[in-house]
C-alpha cells in the first residue's frame, strides 16, 4: 500500500462546529442618567481624636460661659480658665488663639443655638407664616431663653471683648441668619426672585437683630415684624412698574 492509499484511508478529522455569532442589534443603548451631586458631600463619621477635641472644646466653652455670668467678661483670665476647665493654657491657646478667638467662639455657639430653634419653628410651623411668626419670637426674646446674649448684650460699651459681636461686628451672624431665611422663604414662595427675597430676608434679620439689642424689650416687635413679612412677601414690586419721583 502505497503512501497515498495510507492517507486517502484515513478517516476524516472530525472538527467542532463554529458557534454562530448573532448579528448587532440596531436597538441603540440604553442610557443611564448619572446620579445628581449632592450640594453637601456626605461627612466621614468624626475619629476619637475629633470628637475628644470636641469635648475639651465644649467643656472649655462652658467653662467661659460660667465666667462670663460668674465675674464679667473684662475679668475673665485664660490661666485661670484653663485651671477650672482641667485643661493646659496652652491647649486653650490651640484651640481659640487667645481670649479675643474664645470670644468669638463663645457668642457664635450661642448664636448658633438660636439659629437652630429659630429653623425648628420655622420647619414645623403649619403654614409658612404662622412658623414666621414663631420663629420671629424666638429671635426677639432670645436673650430671656440665653443668659449669655443676655449677658453679652449687658456688657459695658467700653468693653471691646463681647458687645461688637452682635453690633458692629455682626455681619457674619447677620450673614447666617439671613441665608437661613431666604431658604425658607424660597421653599414657600418659589415665584419670588432670590434678590427680592435675599432683600425682605435682611431686612427682617437687621430689624429683628435691633429689638435684640435693645435695651428695653418690645412685646409687640415679633408682631409688627411678622405683618411687614407678610406685606412684602404678598405684595412684591411689580417689574417695569416707574419708580417714584425722589424728593428734591
């Protein structure tokens, strides 16, 4: 048998079928929509390292705001501070820079405290003005509720320490206050510009900031303030409407 008998008795190779492959589909794809950032980025949970921080700076807060009711501010001293709070002067140091940044500390927690029950009231009023309304009464009798306003605004007006913070030297809480009540307003009357809004909203933060500081305390202020809310809100300029003349 020759070579070529031998291969054309082989049998043949047997080879696995090649699976088909489907044509593309014309069905374009489906487009997901990316998820929406979020204004304010999700915090990290605080480490103990912050949250010690946090405590030492709260217990010498408190420790102040003891002082500050106790002896008056111009006699507070950082030494003896640091001493009731358990504390070295050099962590107060750390923490605040000096008596003028524990100052600032010290009235913006408390500020900060107002803030939060002024946007309570505000959130669980049933209607917008009826929360207004509430929330402008806080504000106005806030330094019955907190001793330390009470106390700050008490302070002699020679002393540069506590007083300037909720007078001249209140734009950053003036500036708070004032975003907090344009969100608000803005949720409940979407048709009205920001300006518009950011407008009514200071006016009634600075008038409201004046019945606070003043010293004898206006049981009617929170409702003369809330019907000049209401005025406003409800009656808006009308845009192209001519000014009137100024007085010569």
């Amino acid at each position: 048998m020759t070579s070529s008998d031998l291969i054309a008795a082989r049998p043949p190779e047997t080879r696995s079928a090649t699976p088909k492959i489907a044509p593309p589909t014309t069905t374009p794809p489906v487009r997901t929509t990316p998820p929406r950032p979020t204004l304010t980025p999700a915090n990290p949970p605080p480490t103990l390292r912050d949250e010690f921080r946090l405590q030492v700076r709260d217990r010498a807060l408190d420790t102040a705001a003891s002082a500050l009711l106790e002896e008056g501010w111009p006699q507070v001293r950082l030494a003896e501070l640091a001493r009731r709070a358990g504390i070295s002067r050099a962590t107060l140091h750390r923490l605040f820079g000096g008596k003028s940044g524990l100052a600032n500390a010290l009235v913006g927690r408390e500020v900060d405290r107002v803030l939060a029950e002024v946007a309570r009231a505000l959130d669980q009023g049933p209607t917008w003005d009826t929360g207004l309304l509430e929330a402008l009464r806080i504000a106005v009798r806030a330094r019955e509720q907190h001793p330390v306003i009470d106390a700050v605004l008490e302070s002699p007006h020679g002393d540069p320490g506590l007083l300037p913070l909720l007078t001249t030297r209140s734009a950053p809480m003036i500036s708070q206050a004032r975003r907090l009540l344009v969100r608000f307003l803005h949720q409940h009357h979407p048709g009205l510009t920001a300006t518009y809004l950011g407008d009514v909203a200071d006016t009634l933060v600075r008038a409201t900031l004046s019945h606070l500081v003043a010293p004898a305390p206006d049981e009617l202020a929170a409702e003369r303030l809330h019907r000049v809310a209401r005025h406003l809100v409800r009656t808006p300029p009308v845009v192209g409407t001519p000014r009137a003349r100024a007085w010569r």
